[in-house]
C-alpha cells in the first residue's frame, strides 16, 4: 500500500506540532520544578538576560505580524499572496521563526532554570525541520520567492544560517 506526498507530509506536520507543542509545556513546567526543587542556582544577570531575549522574540514577532498579513501557523499559500522582503523579511527569510527561538531559548533563564534548556534544546529540531520544509513549500508555490532568497542570505540568523 502506497501513502500519497500529501498525506504523509500533513501527518509528519502534525506529529511535529505536537512535538512541539509537548516542548513548550515543558519549557514551562521543567522550570517551575528547577524552581520547587532548587535544581539550579541562576545568576540575576542571566536571569535578566532571559528576559531580554524574551522581550526581544516578542518584539520580532510582533514586527513580523505588522509586516506580513499572511502569516499563519499553517503552511500554505494564500491566494494573491506576495513575497514580503521588507522589514524583519530584510534581515532574514523567517523572523517569526528566530523570534520564536529568541523567546523560547530566553523563557527558562527568565524563570531562573538551565534545566529548562533541555526543553528548549529539544523544541530547535523540529522548528527547524518546520522551517525547512515551508522554504520548500514557498520556493515551490510562491511567484518570486526564489528571487527573494538571492536578495535575502539567510534563513534564521543573520550571518549565520
């Protein structure tokens, strides 16, 4: 029996959402533990490093939501949608993604835990597969957005990826 593209590929999305989705309820709790336990002994300067990095996802996706009407938690195309490349789409391909590191990977130095950055440690891979698989999607289905990865470098991180 064959399993069509499709189908397989919703149901790979759905198993990382869900993934995901486990990862961040962690990303919570594991700290509120480190906390009731007393498993970790974070600096303030940190802990306020934490809170910056938080603030500053926030603010990125925030940007990106102002920027792009389009964004959705779903990967698809709308119909008439159009390649944004201003903006936070200037810097890199995927702001909502590295806002959503930025304040994930700041959200358990926020609560004073480095136990809760294996939560986020285990969060990264499938955003990134995520990720992935929408530039797939976008350098498919989405007039000029081949063009628009020429004009932007890079992905997640300026620099870097």
């Amino acid at each position: 029996m064959r399993v069509n593209g499709p189908a397989c590929k919703s149901s790979l999305t759905f198993s990382l959402l869900v993934f995901v989705s486990v990862g961040f309820t962690a990303l919570l709790v594991v700290p509120a533990l480190d906390r009731r336990s007393g498993w970790s002994d974070v600096p303030p300067g940190l802990v306020i490093s934490g809170d910056l990095l938080a603030v500053t996802g926030f603010y990125f996706i925030f940007l990106v939501y102002r920027k792009n009407t389009y964004t959705s938690a779903t990967i698809e195309i709308a119909r008439g949608q159009k390649v944004v490349d201003a903006g936070p789409y200037a810097v890199v391909r995927h702001p909502m993604y590295a806002g959503g590191l930025l304040y994930l990977g700041g959200t358990p130095l926020a609560l004073g835990s480095y136990w809760g950055l294996l939560a986020f440690a285990v969060i990264v891979s499938p955003i990134i597969w995520r990720l992935l698989d929408e530039e797939q999607l976008l350098a498919r289905e989405l007039p000029g957005y081949r063009e628009c990865r020429q004009r932007v470098r890079y992905s997640l991180a300026p620099f870097v990826w």
